[in-house]
C-alpha cells in the first residue's frame, strides 16, 4: 500500500522545479508539470497544461495531496501582460482548482520581491508580517498571491504556505552586490524549506527562505519556528569567500531589482 503522498509540482522544467523533481522523487510520488520536457524522464511524464485555462489546471488535480507552485513569470523585470495570465489568473486557477479537488495543501512560490521596495531604500530588516512593498509588477503579482491564498485559507480552510523564496543559484559569488548574496538560498537548502513546507504542522503563513548567510536582512524566525526549517548552507563558508561587513547593510543600487 502507498502511502507516500502525491504531489504536483507546477513549473517542473524550470530551475528550481527541475531541481526538486531530481531530489524529491525517492519521498512523494511528484506529478510534473511545465511547459517544454528538460529531461528524458520528463518526457513521458511531463503535463503540459495552459495555467491560464482552468479546466486544464483542476484537471493536474486529482488525487493531489499538495501542490507546489512554482509556474509563472519569473523575471523582475516582466512586464503587466507577463504577470497577468501567468501569475495572477495562474495563480488564482491553482487556488481554486485545489479548493475544488480536496487539496490539503499548497506551497506558494512567493518571492523576496514582494518586499523589495525595502530593499531598494535599504530599510531593514524586514519581517515576515512587514506591510507588502513591491518593487516591481513582478513583486506586485507576488503579493496578489499571498492574499490571495490568505483568503482561500480563511475562507476555504485550504493549507496555504508562502515561501518568500530569495536568490536560487549554485555559486552566489558571480554576484558582486551584497544584497544577492545576502538572501542566496542554496539548492540544498531550497528542497530543505521546501520539504518542510509540505510536511509542517503549520496551515497558514508568510515564510522567507534564504540560506544561513550572516548579511541576511530578512526574519526567518517563523520559517524556523513554525516549518521547522534549519538551513545548512552559507554564502560565507564557499571556497573563496571573503565577506566585507557593513554596518547596517552594504548599498543597494538605486535601479534595483533591474539585472537582479
């Protein structure tokens, strides 16, 4: 009898989705959605529905336990038609579709840009129940997500937990800005919050999830208190790095999130 629980990821070809695939198929029995196969396996197993049409959303459902979402735009710089269909009716598609199919739960990519205006005028820190303050439409679609899922939890009793995810990357020294690699969230670490997303007790919140950096300008005392979440990883303890420490914070350029 299998009693592994059965998960959808939304955007499994992308970066980060691709990655929890590979390392998170041994525990759940993943259900892959995306748009072009990135893997041979993917191939065969792949879903290849439009987010934007909900009947092909609500029918990536059945059987689910928990939904990972990840699909959509994923650039700052995407522009009001990007986030539109992608982020915001994507979004609401997969809420919906899950409240309708019995989902327990989902796990919403949500992103540090949904706060980055703080970041731009460097004014931190910045905890999780901070007022939103995008720092672009990218950021905007974001924070429509989170109170979006505030609303199907309040409403629906749907689990809802946002990840507030920082910068995904394997080497976080190519960046040169301190404020990169400050809310770097190594892969590891990434699968790590994630896995306790799925697995926490906790039904409702507003998570960061960034790695064990010492420049960090973001709260995770929820994500560790509440997901359990103990990250392993730090900028710092990588072969060549040097960190340059600045009172309250090295500068941000004033074009942020531009290139970010």
């Amino acid at each position: 009898m299998n009693d592994r629980r059965r998960v959808l990821i939304t955007g499994a070809t992308g970066g980060v989705g691709l990655h929890l695939v590979q390392e998170l198929g041994q525990e759940y029995d993943l259900i892959q959605h995306g748009r072009t196969p990135r893997t041979p396996e993917q191939e065969g197993a792949l879903h290849t529905a439009d987010i934007s049409a909900y009947p092909e959303v609500l029918a990536l459902m059945d059987g689910v336990d928990t939904v990972v979402h990840l699909a959509g735009a994923a650039s700052p710089e995407s522009t009001w038609d990007d986030v539109l269909g992608a982020n915001i009716v994507g979004t609401r598609n997969v809420l919906e579709a899950a409240r309708e199919a019995g989902v327990r739960r989902v796990v919403l990519a949500s992103s540090n840009h949904a706060m980055g205006m703080y970041d731009r005028l460097e004014q931190w820190p910045v905890y999780p129940d901070t007022l939103p303050r995008a720092d672009s439409l990218y950021g905007v679609s974001k924070i429509f997500g989170e109170a979006l899922g505030r609303f199907y939890h309040d409403e629906h009793g749907l689990d809802v937990i946002s990840l507030r995810i920082g910068w995904v990357t394997e080497d976080p020294l190519e960046a040169e800005e301190d404020v990169l690699r400050a809310m770097w969230l190594s892969p590891g670490d990434c699968v790590r919050v994630v896995r306790r997303a799925i697995e926490a007790e906790s039904t409702f919140g507003l998570y960061y999830a960034i790695s064990d950096n010492p420049n960090r300008r973001w709260s995770m005392t929820n994500t560790t208190l509440e997901l359990g979440y103990r990250p392993q990883d730090s900028w710092v303890d990588l072969p060549g790095a040097r960190e340059h420490v600045v009172e309250g914070g090295a500068d941000v350029p004033d074009t942020w999130p531009a290139g970010s």
